[in-house]
C-alpha cells in the first residue's frame, strides 16, 4: 500500500511583509488568508 502525503501549511519568518507578500502573490500565485494585528498569513 503506498502512503501519499501532503502539505498542509507552512510558516515563514520575513523581514519585509509588503515586499514578500507581493513576491508570493505575483510570481507564486498564492492567495492572502488573513491580515489581522500582529498575525500575517499568506
């Protein structure tokens, strides 16, 4: 039986969140989730 596994969620540390949010969006096509005080999650 063969297991097939998937990734869920990831984390990353920035130090820019403009500028990573952009190059996440424009060139990986990721879409923003959440935008709330401190938590920033693309």
């Amino acid at each position: 039986m063969r297991h097939t596994y998937s990734l869920d969620h990831f984390a990353l540390l920035v130090r820019d969140l403009s500028r990573s949010v952009a190059f996440y969006t424009e060139n990986l096509s990721f879409e923003p989730i959440e935008r709330t005080g401190s938590a920033n999650v693309v």
